[in-house]
C-alpha cells in the first residue's frame, strides 16, 4: 500500500506545480492538497485511520472532495475524449476533480489496526 500512496501523493504534488501559471492556480492547489495530505498520512502514520477521529476526518474529507465533483462536473459532451479536455478548461478540471477524489478514496484501503 505504501507503494501505490507513494505515486498517488507524488501525482498530486506534480498536479499542484503545474497549477503555476493557471487564473484559479491557489484554488486547484488547495483542491490538490486535500488528497495529497491524506496520501501523506497513509503512508507516515496510517494509524491515524484506525481511530474514531482519524475515520470522521477521513469521512469528512471524502464528502467535500465528492461535493467537489459534483460542482465541477463537466456539462460538455463527451469529456472524457482528448480532443474535448484538451480544449475545454471546464472537462479538465472536472476530471482533475474526479482524479482527486479517486486518490482520496484509496485512504480507505489503509488497514485499521483494533
């Protein structure tokens, strides 16, 4: 598990520094450290996860990144497909919302230590 939150908490990093020259940049940055941090703790102290603040904060953390997914997601058709996100701002950034999410959501694969 170290390993796969290892590359996630490196991607998101990679995801903030290339916000630098982006308008709403300190947004998507804040947005990124959500994950990050979470990715953070599940490698350097995972059981923090094992108790009941550490699960409410994890839960918490998980609902406003699916809130954050369904503010940005995207209302052009067929986001997905390259040569949409490569043009419209508004895909990328509700599939960079869902990429978060998704790395966010693989704290819960920490195991908990009862």
């Amino acid at each position: 598990m170290r390993i796969l939150h290892s590359s996630l908490l490196l991607m998101m990093l990679l995801f903030m520094v290339v916000q630098y020259n982006d308008p709403d940049g300190p947004l998507w940055v804040g947005i990124y450290s959500l994950p990050a941090l979470m990715m953070l703790v599940a490698i350097v102290q995972p059981g923090i996860f094992a108790n009941r603040l550490g699960r409410v904060l994890l839960w918490v953390a998980l609902v406003a990144l699916a809130a954050g997914v369904v503010h940005f997601w995207p209302k052009t058709q067929g986001f997905w497909r390259q040569e949409v996100w490569w043009e419209t701002e508004s895909a990328r950034e509700g599939m960079g919302m869902m990429i978060a999410f998704l790395v966010g959501a693989s704290a819960l694969l920490v195991k908990s230590k009862k």
